[in-house]
C-alpha cells in the first residue's frame, strides 16, 4: 500500500482516537453512537500506523510531505 498520510494528519487521526476513547470509558457516550465512533477510533489508529488511508487513495488525497531531491 502506498503511504498518503503526512505527520500531521497521523497525529490528529491518533488524538480523535484517545478523545473516543476517553469519552466511552468515562462513559460520555453509550449504546450504538458508542460502537460506531469506537470503530471509527480503530479504523483511524489503523491507518495511522500504516500511514495509508483508503479513502485518500480513492479520491487521490496526499498528505505526505514531499521531500525536494537535490540535483548533482
């Protein structure tokens, strides 16, 4: 898999997550908005890690810095 996913956006993805998850286990949120957003909390640390997300490659979406290559 291609990586599309710059520093910046892998540290909010991750920040989301621990948000949903400190909102369940404190019990701000419950029932299937619980299920659906811890979900989405996994998904979003997944992709964090592997730095590649699905949707951005479907809409042709790069995050990642581009490091300028010099020339000799």
């Amino acid at each position: 898999m291609k990586k599309n996913m710059g520093s910046f956006d892998k540290a909010v993805r991750i920040l989301v997550a621990v948000a949903i998850i400190a909102l369940y286990y404190t019990k701000q949120i419950g029932g299937t908005a619980a299920i659906v957003l811890l979900v989405i909390a996994g998904i979003f640390i997944v992709t964090s890690f592997i730095s590649s997300c699905p949707l951005y490659m479907l809409f042709g979406i790069n995050t990642k810095s581009k490091k300028s290559k010099a020339i000799n």
